[in-house]
C-alpha cells in the first residue's frame, strides 16, 4: 500500500491552484513553474517564489490562497496581489 500524501508526491494542480501559480508568475517571474512546485504531506501545493536573480524565497501554498480566494476570505484579486503575494 502506498501513502498518496507522501511529501513531494505529484498530482495535477486544481485549477485554483493553477490560477495562483498564474499570479505568482506575474508577479515574480515565469521561471517559477509548475515544475517548480512541490506537495506537502498534506497534500499541499506549494512553491519557493523568488525573482529572476533567484532572490525573493517567498514561501506560497497554492492550496490554501486558492481555497481563501475561492471561499472570499481574499476578497479581491487587488488583495491576493497586494497582502498575500506582494514582495517583501
């Protein structure tokens, strides 16, 4: 039997997860990629965002802004940019 929440275990990214990725990007570069991206053991999607000269490191769990932008909790794609995804 195989534990499917093992960290770094693949799986397709949701299509919140895919739209967050999209924001990141646009914010710190295209070379953060899908392949860039990593599972947490709880199955997590989550990337080490930085800027094209590698620095930046923000640590960004797809799952749970897609889950707060999707509930309302972020209530505006100004405020995923602005409080979540901002640069340091």
């Amino acid at each position: 039997m195989t534990d499917d929440t093992s960290p770094g275990q693949r799986r397709p990214l949701t299509d919140g997860e895919r739209f967050i990725l999209s924001e990141v990007q646009a914010i710190y570069g295209a070379h953060n990629s899908e392949g860039e991206v990593f599972f947490t053991n709880l199955d997590e999607a989550a990337i080490v965002a930085s800027d094209s000269s590698g620095k930046g490191g923000a640590w960004i769990v797809l799952t749970n802004l897609s889950d707060m932008y999707k509930d309302g909790t972020i209530g505006s794609i100004e405020e995923l940019r602005d409080s979540w995804l901002k640069r340091p």
